[in-house]
C-alpha cells in the first residue's frame, strides 16, 4: 500500500482545503445513499442545499481569489474552471436525478483531490507573500454545519 504524506498547507489555504473535506463527505453521502437506495429526491435537496449554502461560494473564492496567482492562461486554471462548469451543470440537472447524483460523487470528488494534490501545491510553490495575504483577507470561510438538515439519509439502516 502506497504511503502519502500528508500536503503541507499554506495557512493561507487551510481554510478551503477544510471546505475540500466538506466536499469530499459529500460525495461521501452521496455514494452511501445510493448504496442504500435513498429516493434520488431526498438527496438532490440536501445536494441543492449544499451547493448554495458551501459549495458555490466555494468556487467563487477559489476563482476570485486562488487562480489568478496562477494567471487565467494557466492550464491547471483552465481545468478547474472547466471542472467549476461541468459540476455546476451536474448539481443544476433537474432530470435524471440519480445519474447525475453518480456523477456528482465521482467527479467531485475527482476534482477536490486535483485541487489539493495539484492545484494548491502549485500555487504554493509560486504565490508571493503578498498574495498570500490578500487571499487569508478576501476569503471568509463558513463553518460548516448540517445539524439542522433534518434528513440524514446516509445514516439511515437498509
């Protein structure tokens, strides 16, 4: 078994390489509803919820904010941001809930270990102390929190 170490984060980065583990538990409870048989529905809502709630203000830190120190030409940017279009589309689809659910699961989770593996490790190598700066002020994380979602549907017993 492959031992990985874990990435060294920039305290700059630290908080949305938190809002990547929310992520991550996402497609966490998305494949267990589904190996549950949840009603597609019930997790789109909580997956609707989430998008608003963490994951849209999510990308639009990271597009503000993270990318340009890497620049717009950047391809690794350009990957991201495609990645950003495509999972919007997916979480928007309002037909062929569960196919889209799957693929949800699997590309955003996909996507997360890019940015932190790739993404994030790049602009740490290159990001100036200043820039630095300037994304640990502009980013405001939201502690995350679904105690108040009321259907928990990845706990439930098949």
């Amino acid at each position: 078994m492959e031992n990985k170490k874990p990435i060294k984060r920039h305290e700059s980065l630290k908080s949305l390489s938190r809002e990547h583990h929310h992520g991550l538990l996402l497609s966490w409870k998305i494949r267990q509803g589904i190996k549950l048989d949840v009603e597609p529905r019930r997790m789109k809502d909580y997956t609707d919820w989430f998008k608003k709630e963490y994951l849209y203000p999510h990308f639009e830190a990271e597009e503000k904010f993270v990318f340009p120190v890497l620049g717009s030409e950047d391809l690794l940017v350009k990957r991201a941001l495609a990645e950003h279009r495509r999972l919007r589309r997916l979480f928007n689809q309002q037909s062929d809930i569960l196919k889209a659910l799957s693929l949800i699961e699997e590309e955003l989770d996909k996507h997360i270990r890019f940015e932190e593996r790739v993404v994030f490790n790049e602009i740490q190598k290159i990001a100036s102390p200043d820039e630095f700066a300037e994304i640990e002020k502009k980013h405001h994380a939201q502690p995350f929190s679904d105690d108040n979602w009321q259907d928990h549907f990845w706990n439930q017993k098949k």
